[in-house]
C-alpha cells in the first residue's frame, strides 16, 4: 500500500528528526559552563569574602557586614570590612 509506505517514511523522519535533537540537547548540556553546578549547593552570601571555601562566622564591627571566617577575622592585616571598606573596630563570632 503506497499510503502505508508513506506514513512509515514520515515516521522515520520524524524519528530522525527527534534522534537529531536529542543529540543536540545532550550536546548543550556537555557546553554547560561548569561553575553553574558549582553554585548550586554553595550559599555565596554565606562564604568568607576572603577565603570562599570557608564559611562566613564574623561580623565586622561597627558595620556589621558577617563576611569573614575566624581564620580571616584573626589576620592583623584585615583592617577595613572587605564589603564596605569600613574601618574594623573589631570582630564578632556569630553562633
Ligand atoms: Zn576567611
Ligand atoms: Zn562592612
């Protein structure tokens, strides 16, 4: 049946056609840029400003900004709030 033939070559097409995406959509996936996994289970606004890897546990006084880790808080030369650039009086550890 020539209709029959038809339909299945339309199929194969069609079959075709979404393979072809397919492999375009894994392609873009592969292209992803991979710091975007990275931020995906990493709380940015709750890391040290200085060493990213730690989380933030001080605060800046008197400005308050809670951006450091007590390795950072602890360094002499950290003397300004890396955020505001205001003058650290001291620090505080926040619980
Ligand atoms: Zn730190
Ligand atoms: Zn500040």
């Amino acid at each position: 049946m020539e209709l029959e033939k038809q339909q299945i070559e339309k199929f194969k097409q069609l079959a075709q056609l979404k393979n072809e995406k397919m492999i375009l959509l894994t392609e873009l996936e592969n292209n992803q840029p991979q710091p975007l996994l990275l931020t995906e289970n990493y709380d940015i606004e709750d890391s040290c400003v200085i060493y990213m890897d730690n989380g933030s546990v001080c605060a800046c006084f008197p400005c308050g900004h809670k951006c450091m880790c007590q390795d950072c808080s602890a360094q002499d030369k950290i003397n300004k709030c890396p955020i505001c650039r205001a003058e650290i009086i001291s620090v505080m550890r926040i619980y």
